[in-house]
C-alpha cells in the first residue's frame, strides 16, 4: 500500500515539474549531431516525429514543456568551455538546461511542429539581432568633444521617434519595420501595435526593445536605413507610408518610394507584387520642435 501511494505521489510531482526539449530545426544542424555516437537518430523526418510524438504525450500527461532551439556550434563551444565531453547525453541534458534560462524559447501548447519551428526561429533570429545590435551600440563609446555615451543618446533619440510615430499614426492595428545598412548584414526589426479599449497603443516590450536598438544603431553609427508602417482600422483602406533615416530625424518618404520599398523583396531585391486596396501614401507629420538628443557626426 505505502509504495502504491509512493508512485502516486510521485506521478504527481513528474505533473509539476517543467522540460525543455532542444530541437533541431533544420536538416544541416540535424547532420552535424550525428558526428556523435550517442546521438542516436538516423534521420531528421524521422527525428522530428519522435520529438512531435513526445511533445504530445507530456502535454497529455499536464506537463509544461518549453522547446529551445539547439545550436551544433553553440554546443561544442559550451562543451569546450565547461570540460564536457559532447560525445554524451549529459552534456546535452546540460546544454539545453543552459537554453532554457539563456536562449529562446517557445511553451508548447499542442500546436503541430511544423508550425512551432517558424516561430522558434524567428525568436532566435530576433534575439540574435537584438544582441548584436546592443554589441555595437555598446562599443562606439563616448563623444569626443563633449564626452557623453554616443549609444545612450541614439537610443533615447530612437525612443523618442517611435513614441512619436506611434502618437502620429492614429488608432488601430500598427505594423512598423525598420531596416538599417550595417556590416556585415542589413539589421532588421519588426514592431507591432495594437489600441487598448482606452485607445493606447499596447507593445511586445520585447519587440520594442528590439526596434529601438536597431534605430538606434542607425542613428549612433550614421547609417542608411528607413521604416516602413502599415495601418489597419475597421472600415477603411490600409495605408503604407515610410521614412528614411538621415543622421537622427526620419525623413519622409514619397508615396512613389513608399510602394518601392514595400513592394520589393529585402532578401533578394525582386518586386513584389501590390496589394490592391492599399493606398501608399506620404507619412503622417513627426516635427521635432525640441533640441538633439542625440550627437551626429
């Protein structure tokens, strides 16, 4: 009776604790685990309906289970650094505890795979822009004549510019890109707004913080880059509008250059075909009536 009641209280205890699974995506990092003996799979189909499978059974079990994307690279680093030996299944028990606190990660809620990966590597490719941008940020130092932190002052100038924005815009659902011109790779960040009840934009603090470090390294570092807005409302036109990026101020774009920008494809340069029911059109007023905050150089 006593170890009856032992394996209950124990079935209960498993329902409370919480996993992540680390996953990997695609069939290149799926390839590059397989160097390991104790990597048991053959094939990444496969690999990836055993992980499906699992999902699902601990879901209907109550348990909480997050997924973290695992990184090949990132784990051999981890390994290197800790003394593991990455040939075991410790280490990557290891490894993807470290995801879980450190890396991105998305619940799983019972949705299926094919939709959960997307939206884990967008996750990823957010947080690796993010990190990369604050890199920069934090490294262009202070201002020569006046000393004060070049980093600090774009990003105050890039929040007041997106509070700006938003104020301009009027209610509804708002979907704002920015893109700015840096080496080695164009920086890329994406911001969606939506009205509460009492008409106050409502923010991802995530997203926000993104978009802002990413305008803001385009402001600290001078370089070409522009926003893209789109508006939705209830019973009217969609609207596009954008501004391009000169020094610290957002320069409005022409409803011709509008269309330019919204209709290409950023990857590969190719047009895009428009939407119909959409007008592009000249951005709403940001006049900016106050001092800098920000130096340019």
């Amino acid at each position: 009776m006593a170890h009856i009641q032992h394996q209950s209280m124990r079935r209960v205890l498993r329902r409370e604790i919480a996993g992540t699974i680390g996953l990997l995506t695609d069939e290149q990092d799926f390839m590059a685990m397989r160097r390991y003996r104790t990597f048991a799979f053959a094939d990444h189909a496969s690999y990836l309906q055993q992980v499906e499978a699992l999902l699902r059974t601990l879901a209907s079990q109550g348990g909480h289970t997050t997924v973290a994307l695992f990184d090949p690279e990132e784990y051999a680093e981890f390994c290197a650094e800790q003394g593991l030996e990455p040939d075991a299944p410790t280490s990557r028990i290891r490894f993807t505890a470290e995801l879980a606190s450190t890396g991105p990660t998305l619940p799983y809620e019972g949705q299926p795979l094919a939709d959960l990966v997307p939206t884990l590597v967008d996750e990823a490719v957010r947080q690796a822009t993010w990190e990369y941008a604050t890199t920069l940020l934090s490294r262009i130092g202070n201002c020569a004549s006046c000393g004060e932190d070049i980093g600090r002052a774009a990003f105050i100038r890039a929040s007041d510019l997106l509070v700006r924005i938003l104020e301009s815009t009027g209610p509804g659902e708002r979907h704002l890109v920015c893109s700015v011109s840096t080496a080695p790779e164009t920086l890329i960040a994406a911001l969606h707004a939506d009205d509460d009840p009492e008409g106050t934009p409502q923010l991802d603090e995530a997203e926000a913080l993104e978009f802002t470090t990413v305008l803001a390294v385009g402001i600290a570092t001078q370089s070409a880059g522009g926003l893209v807005m789109r508006t939705s409302a209830p019973d009217t036109t969609d609207r596009v509008f954008g501004w391009r990026l000169r020094g610290e101020d957002l320069e409005p774009l022409t409803a011709g250059e509008v269309f330019d920008a919204y209709c290409t494809d950023i990857e590969s340069g190719d047009l895009v075909s428009p939407e119909s029911g959409v007008d592009y059109c000249v951005p709403p007023d940001l006049r900016d009536d106050g001092p800098p905050t920000a130096h340019t150089h």
